[in-house]
C-alpha cells in the first residue's frame, strides 16, 4: 500500500517497507514507476509473505537510484512489529519458529531504519555513513542494493 499511495503523493521522499505483500492492484509492477529511495526489510523465516514471492520482486522492479534490500537472518514476518496474538500464532503454528528474538530482530531494523531515515529526512551525511558501514559489516543480515548513501545528495 506504501508503494502505492507514494505514486500519488509528490510529497513522498523515501520508502521504508517491513516485509511488503506484493497486493492486488500489484505493487511489484507499481514498483516500476517509483524512483524514490526505498529500504526493504524480509525475515528469512518469513513463511507468510515470502522474500522471493513478495519483497524480491518489489524490489527488483523499483526505479531507485538507491534502494536497498535487507533480509534479517532468522527473522520471520510477525516479527516486524509489536506482538500480535493471532499473528504470532499463525505464524509459529503453521510454519515454524523464528530463529531470533523479536527483541534482536527489532534491534536490527533500528540499526538500518534510523540511520535512513536520518539522512534522507534530515540531510545527515554522517548517518549515512553510518548505514553504509554497518550494511557491510553486519553478520545478522544479507543484502543488495543499489547505490551508496556515503556518496548520494539527498
């Protein structure tokens, strides 16, 4: 839905998507027209909205001169937010058990979430360079993306 209501608004000026549904109308072919910065974030455990089914095409077909797609390492769809009874059950009872805590897999979305938000609302280069190094040091996730926020104007 984020996608799509970004191609309505000029105001929109980065996305940050936890663990998107490619929905009906298809934001994935959405994606297409969007050219804003976008951060992606998927769980690997994630059995409810599938990297490779939802979050991967999405991204693949974003316009972006920067976007970047982080997969958490044993972090699972429900995760993503606050608990939520009938999601935790669904997902732990149909599938299986994340392979972190909700507490770890928050503080992984933290150490990419603010740093973006930074500087893409406030102009901060350091913060920036912030998530670029930790992008490329941290064994908690995997990645693509394309372009650096070290050598980006916002």
């Amino acid at each position: 839905a984020a996608i799509l209501g970004a191609l309505q608004s000029s105001l929109a000026r980065t996305l940050v998507l936890l663990a998107p549904l490619d929905t009906r109308p298809s934001s994935a072919m959405a994606a297409r027209d969007l050219e804003i910065p976008s951060l992606i974030f998927a769980g690997s455990h994630d059995r409810i909205t599938p990297p490779k089914k939802h979050q991967l095409p999405i991204y693949d077909s974003l316009q972006s001169a920067q976007k970047t797609y982080i997969c958490i390492q044993g972090g699972n769809h429900c995760q993503m937010a606050d608990s939520h009874r009938m999601c935790d059950f669904t997902e732990t009872t149909l599938y299986r058990e994340p392979g972190i805590t909700r507490e770890e897999q928050h503080r992984v979305l933290n150490r990419y979430i603010l740093p973006w938000l930074r500087f893409y609302l406030s102009g901060d280069s350091a913060a920036g360079s912030l998530f670029d190094r930790e992008l490329l040091a941290d064994p908690a996730i995997s990645f693509q993306r394309k372009g650096s926020l070290s050598h980006s104007r916002w």
